[in-house]
C-alpha cells in the first residue's frame, strides 16, 4: 500500500512545512503499527506550496533522515487555472 501525505500551504513551503509533515508520518507509521502490524505500506510525503523558503539552507542532507519525499510549488491564473511545478524527489531504495 501506498499512503500519501499531502502538506498544502498556501504560501512558502519551508522546513516548518516538512516538519509537519515529518509529524504526519510518525503517527501514521504509529497507527500502522499498532493496529495493523503486518501491512506492508510505504509513506509519501508531499510538500505543496507558492513558493520555497529554505532560508538558503542546503536541502541535500534531508535524505539522511527522509525517505520518499516530493516537493512542489503552484501557480494560479486564469488561462491555465491551478498548474504544479515538480520540484525535487528524495526517495529511498529499499532492499
């Protein structure tokens, strides 16, 4: 099973953003375990927003401790309506 967690924000995505997104995770992976002990599921973490606000920090260690994460920003207008722009993926390779 997949299980996606979607963190929509409707300005910047930063790392109070991920954060959240990092709680999501823990309690589903805790609801997971309690109540279905055998599933077999991996967890998604989509972060969504205007804009990115890293505080010209270096994303690139956040896959020492994320697994299967993807970042997106939005632009609204009226010819195109609501339009996504993929940003980066982190994704664990597991065995």
């Amino acid at each position: 099973y997949i299980i996606d967690v979607l963190e929509l924000k409707k300005d910047n995505v930063n790392y109070s953003t991920l954060d959240q997104s990092i709680r999501y995770r823990k309690g589903i992976k805790e609801y997971m375990n309690m109540h279905y002990p055998d599933a077999d599921y991996v967890i998604h973490n989509h972060l969504i927003g205007k804009s990115l606000d890293w505080n010209n920090s270096n994303i690139c260690y956040l896959g020492d401790f994320l697994e299967d994460f993807y970042i997106y920003t939005y632009s609204l207008d009226f010819k195109n309506g609501v339009t996504f722009k993929y940003i980066v993926e982190y994704r664990v390779n597991k065995p």
